[in-house]
C-alpha cells in the first residue's frame, strides 16, 4: 500500500485512518466520540474545519416516493464512465441493477494536505451485494480534479447518486430489514447495531422502542438519541454498510411499537 488515502483503521476504531503513504497518521475519519463531559477534539491546525452539507439535505429528508423521475447521470470519474439512471449503476466495466443492491454506504472524507496535495473534500459512494468483503460492488470515489472540464461538480455528482441510491434502494431495503424485525428476528446491521423487536443494542448500550427518540446522520456518524432529552447514546461511522437506512429503519419500527 503506497498511495495516500484513506483506509480501514488497522488499530481497529471502527474510523477510516489517513496513510500518508509510509506511516498511519492520528488522523481519523469520522473522529471518535468524544468522552462524555470531555472537551470536543479540534482538528489539526493544517486542516481547517470542513463545512459539509447534511448527508441528508434538509429540503430532500425524507424524498422517497417523490412523483418526480430523476434524469439519468452519465459522467467520466478517473478516466470510467459512470452511469446512473433508474434501473442500474454502472462504472467502468461494472454494473448492478438497482433491485439486487444489498447494502449501500456513502460519506464525505476530508483529505488532509501534505505530499503535494491541496487539502480537500472526497465524496464516496458504494453500493454492493453480500458478502460486504468479496461481494460484488461498485465504488465511486469523486473529488474537485475528477470532473475538471466536463461543467459538473464533485459534490453535485454525489449527491444524484445519493438520490438515485434512496429512492431505488435504501426505501426497498428498509422496508425488508423492517419486516424481518417485525417477524421476530434480530438483526445486524452496520457492522455493530443490533435491532432486534424489543429495541437496538451495541457498543454495551441497550435500547428499549420507547426509550429511543430517532437517529439522525451528523458529521460523518449515525446517531440513536434517547427519548428523554434527545442526547445521543449510540453511534456508528457512516461509511459502514447500510448505516444510512437507521434513521428511516427506525422511525418505521418505532412506529409499528406505537
């Protein structure tokens, strides 16, 4: 492994750490959680805060079911093509139809400067089928110099794939996760969150349906707030698979233990 980038944690926090192409570096992404009561971790000082949109835009949260078709995206990203419309994604010389997705994940990585890099912003989109380690899946990974000359933006591109991911897929796969809980089973789900019919468990922290407020998608993490006052209990990273249907996964089995 030569190239910088962002990798699995090999020390095992759950975050993607940055290898600046000899050595892992202390920078993480997302950050841990802070201690609760403790100071929150500032960012090193030659990366500046990154001011990201919500993974989740306001004005779009929830957009399924929207009557309007979205129009097909058709791009290239490092020399592949990219396609994308409301059957199949396609890139390079892969392809996979919206109906057999199995898992997605997407986030937004800041890029630390440093070995003739800028710092910046890398959008990364995934989807894939099971098993999540030698499954088929495609990866777009888009930033700034990707779609240099062809009049699109990094993060715009991102954001059609997101759209694209939740109406052809993420509503589908929540309403199966939220069947078999409702059928009794318990399931795994981003690599850490137990849903099971009487609540969420992880990370030694148990959840009943009534305790849990909702999850919200913040800063690079999925969060689970307790009903009373809303403080977040339980989190896990954004780009593990299929952290991005909690929220909507347990709004609907919330509903169903009203």
């Amino acid at each position: 492994m030569t190239q910088p980038g962002w990798y699995a944690d090999p020390y095992g926090s759950g975050s993607m750490r940055w290898w600046d192409g000899q050595n892992w570096t202390q920078h993480l992404n997302p950050q841990p959680a802070a201690r609760p009561g403790a100071p929150e971790r500032q960012p090193p000082q030659q990366q500046p805060p990154q001011h990201y949109p919500q993974q989740y835009p306001p004005q779009q949260q929830p957009a399924w079911g929207a009557p309007q078709a979205l129009p097909p995206l058709t791009v290239n990203v490092r020399g592949l093509r990219l396609h994308a419309d409301a059957q199949v994604m396609a890139y390079g010389n892969g392809t996979l139809a919206w109906d057999h997705v199995e898992w997605v994940a997407y986030w937004a990585a800041s890029m630390p400067g440093g070995h003739g890099q800028q710092p910046g912003t890398s959008w990364v989109f995934q989807i894939g089928r099971h098993p999540f380690h030698g499954g088929p899946r495609l990866e777009v990974v888009l930033d700034s110099a990707d779609l240099t000359g062809q009049g699109g933006d990094a993060e715009q591109v991102w954001l059609r794939l997101v759209e694209l991911c939740r109406r052809q897929a993420e509503q589908r796969l929540a309403a199966e996760l939220a069947g078999r809980v409702r059928a009794g089973e318990s399931i795994d789900i981003a690599q850490g969150l137990t849903v099971h019919p009487g609540g969420v468990r992880g990370n030694r922290v148990s959840l009943s349906w009534s305790a849990i407020a909702d999850a919200v998608i913040e800063n690079g993490r999925v969060w689970i707030r307790q009903s009373s006052g809303g403080s977040p209990v339980l989190f896990v990273p954004q780009q593990n698979p299929n952290a991005v249907l909690i929220p909507a996964l347990l709004a609907a089995l919330k509903q169903h233990h009203r």
